[in-house]
C-alpha cells in the first residue's frame, strides 16, 4: 500500500491505464495512509469519500470500455482549500466561509478533473492564505512530516504536508509571497510558482465570493508533487487562457531547448546580503554550486547590478497592500487595524533588519489609496520586471535560497524567527527570497537539495525567464539528476 501512496502521480496513471492496479485499490491505499497519519499531521481539513469512492469505480469501469478520461485517469489528488470544489465544503480558513459549498469548480480544478483525477479532499492552510504558517480558527494547526513540532510553512502548508507524507499525489496552492514555495522547502517536495498570469485564479479566494476580483497582479496558482515530471504534468493541465479571466493571455506553453547540463549558463547566489540565511543552507547552496560544476556546467555566483533589496521589498509592500485592500469584506476600521498589526508584528526582530519589513512608513498613503499611487506603484513595477527580464537574459536559470531558515517551531503568528542566534523579522526570514519573484513575475521551481543536522528539508529555487515555464522545468529535471536529493518521510512517519 505504501509503495502505492508514494509512487509519482505520472506512474500511478501509468499503471491504473494498463490495469496493473485500479483506481480503487489507489483510493483505499490513500485513504488508508490518510487515516494512519492525517489525525497528526491535520493536512487535510476535508475529506470526500462519499464522492471519491464512486468516482474511482467509475474510472475503473470507463477502463473497462476502452475509455480513458486523460493524464490523470483515476489518480487521487488533493486541492488546497482556497479553490471552490463543486458540492464540496470551501473554507479558505475563514470562518464566515465555515458552511460554503461552491456551485462551480475552480478552473484549475476543472481542468484536473477533466484530465480524470479523484479528488480525494481539500486540504488546511493559514486563514484566507495570509500567513507563513497554516493555522487558522477552524481547523487544527498543520505539522510537519518530518518533526510535528515543526510548522509545514504557509500559506499552502496542508498542501507540502500531504504530498511529501503519501496522502496525496499531486496538490494545487497559490503564491503571492511564496505560498507554495515556502511550505514545499519546508516539507522537502517540488513547488511550481508560473509566471504571473500564467493560470486562472478564477474560483480561488481570498476574494471572498461576491466580492471584486481585486488580485489581479502577483498571485499565481501553483502546485506541489514529488517528481518534477508530475509537477510538468500537472502544469501543462492547468495552463492556458480562460474565459472567465479575460486577462490571462492565450500563449502556448513554450518548447523545451533540450541543452545538455554542460551546455547551460547557471547564476547562483547563497544569500541576499541584507539577509544573510542560515549555515546549513549556505553550505547546501555552496555544495550544489560546486557539485554542478564538477558535473560540467557553466556555473557562476551572481546577483544582479542595482539589486537594492530594501526597494524592492518596499516596491512589493505598497503592491500588495493596494490589491489586498479591498479584497476581503471588512469594514474600513478593521482593513486599518489589520494593517497596523502586520506593519508592527512584521517588525519584531533584530534592530538592523527592521527596515527591510518596516512597511509602517507607507500606512499614511495605504489607509487612504490614491489611483493615482496604484498606478505608480504598477509603473514602478513595470520597470522592476524590464530590468529582471534584462539581468536574466544571459543566464539559463537562477538558483536561489527558498528562505533564509529551514523549517522552524511553531509560534505565535508573525513572530521573530531566529536564524544562527540572531531574530530575523518574520516576514523577512520567510519572504525576502520569494517577494521578489512575485512582484516580477518570475517563474521559480523548487527542488530539495538536502537536509539539515536534525533531519530537516533544505530546498532550492530555479528562477527562470518569464512564460518560459517547460524550459525551465526540463533545466529543474537536468540539475535534479545530478543533485538527486528528494526523499520522502516514509520512514519516519
């Protein structure tokens, strides 16, 4: 059975089309590692198996037809609770949204249903996807896989949790500051964050239904599995353009280069100087480089000219705050206090780093927002996007922290994170290596590259160029063979 809730999503399908197992002998295998594991880990929140069930038998006898529903035909998955499911509870966390069944599907949800996948359940998050940790006032806390004292990340940690423990194959989360690729280094999976505007968000909160579709810029939809073939896979499903966003553009996804790991150009960096990261990650960065490059590929340690993180950081924290302001349905007074209490708690660590998450100077101009500033904030970020495109241009892929610490204790929300003896800011320990690619609009890949002293995940980003996603996926599957460093913690939990 374990080898079964384990296996890539890819050969699950594989195996389910050529009858070597079925459809209902995977569900029973996942529902069994669900219930052995999930009243620990709380990854997932909702489970269907009134609807799975039936789905699966249908998989099998449409099998037995000669019909095959597509890439996923019958293979278990999960989708983070911020997607709208059909007739299944919707919750983001979010207690006004406690008893919400959606009508309709998510996009990205139906299109991996028409590819044939049985949704097996949603899985638990942070509250309307604002934190580095998935808690929230309707669910419990999300653990760890490979220590329960240990937080999975945020906001899609429910999603990492079940992947990396065999509960599900394949997951689908969302990134505005490193949602997906936060919990996966965490819980030591592969994460996909696309290009902005890559995929539909249509179906997917935090704009709580009925609102206006405020994000509208940085948040993308992503996804997490074991293998970066399943990640490919999965993709390649949910990318496209989308009637009900008229905004996602009709760009086919690109064709791969097929370059050789001798003939790829690599930059690579181990820490932003403002945030240095902790030792074991810089000796996992610096080991990667150095393996890379005895394997023959053109590696260089490279940070772009005029790379001036405070900006950046402070580009990105007026972006989303205009996008946010509105997106959920609060009174003025409460968008106020909310702002004030993430500027303060954002703030607690070592004096030095304060500035880099002090967004308390903007709130003059976010409590009362001016067209005029949103406009100057996008015009600004416009131009940030031209000099990455430029910086990047010579180099195939750009490898990159996660975060500046592995996986921490779980603690009061926003707390300081210690990293090497020394309080980081919360939102910097944990953002400041994935803001910028959201507000560029970058796409970035994790994959594991090995594991602290205590037995902790370590992954690394591969940021690649803009709509360039099967390229820079096939570059992620080069690099992976040599550091071929993904386990799961099958043994241990």
């Amino acid at each position: 059975m374990s080898s079964l809730t384990f296996a890539p999503a890819h050969q699950l399908a594989r195996m389910i089309r050529d009858r070597e197992v079925s459809a209902v002998e995977v569900l029973n295998a996942y529902l069994a590692q669900i219930a052995k594991h999930n009243s620990k880990l709380n990854a997932i929140c909702t489970l269907d198996e009134d609807n799975a069930y039936p789905r699966a038998r249908l998989a099998d006898e449409a099998l037995a037809r000669g019909e095959n529903w597509g890439a996923l035909h019958g293979v278990p998955i999960t989708i983070k609770d911020i997607f709208e499911t059909t007739g299944l509870l919707t919750t983001a966390g979010y207690i006004p949204l406690k008893d919400y069944v959606p009508q309709q599907d998510a996009t990205v949800v139906a299109r991996l249903r028409a590819a044939g996948a049985v949704i097996l359940g949603k899985t638990n998050m942070a509250e309307l996807a604002g934190d580095y940790q998935s808690t929230n006032s309707l669910f419990p806390r999300v653990n760890n896989p490979w220590n329960l004292d240990y937080t999975a990340g945020g906001s899609s940690g429910g999603s990492a949790a079940a992947v990396a423990a065999g509960l599900s194959s394949l997951d689908l989360g969302n990134d505005i500051a490193g949602s997906v690729r936060q919990p996966a280094h965490f819980c030591g999976v592969y994460g996909l964050k696309p290009t902005d505007r890559r995929i539909s968000t249509a179906g997917q909160i935090p704009e709580v239904p009925g609102m206006p579709v405020c994000l509208r810029q940085m948040i993308t939809v992503g996804c997490f599995a074991r293998s970066l073939e399943d990640i490919r896979l999965c993709f390649s499903l949910i990318a496209g353009s989308d009637i009900r966003r008229p905004d996602v553009p009709p760009i086919p996804l690109d064709t791969p280069s097929g370059k050789s790991l001798q003939n790829l150009k690599i930059a690579w960096i181990d820490e932003w100087a403002e945030v240095p990261v902790a030792s074991e990650i810089r000796d996992a960065m610096a080991a990667i480089a150095q393996t890379l490059s005895q394997a023959g590929a053109q590696i260089e340690r490279w940070l772009p000219k005029n790379f001036d993180l405070s900006k950046t950081l402070n580009l990105y924290g007026r972006m989303a705050a205009y996008i946010n302001i509105y997106a959920q349905p609060i009174d003025r007074y409460n968008v106020r206090r909310s702002l004030k209490q993430i500027f303060r708690t954002a703030t607690q660590g070592d004096k030095e780093l304060r500035k880099l998450g002090d967004f308390s100077r903007l709130l003059p101009e976010l409590l009362n927002p001016r067209l005029k500033g949103y406009f100057e904030v996008l015009t600004e970020r416009d131009r940030f996007t031209a000099q990455m495109d430029e910086a990047l241009e010579p180099w195939n892929v750009w490898l990159c922290p996660v975060a500046a610490t592995p996986a921490f204790t779980h603690r009061p929300a926003w707390s300081a994170i210690e990293i090497d003896g020394r309080p980081y800011p919360h939102a910097v320990a944990n953002g400041a290596y994935t803001m910028p690619f959201n507000l560029s609009g970058h796409p970035a890949v994790v994959i594991p590259i090995g594991q602290t002293q205590n037995g902790l995940p370590i992954g690394m980003q591969v940021v690649g160029k803009r709509w360039r996603e099967m390229e820079l996926l096939a570059i992620a599957q080069e690099l992976d063979k040599v550091i071929n460093a993904f386990r799961s913690p099958s043994e241990i939990i």
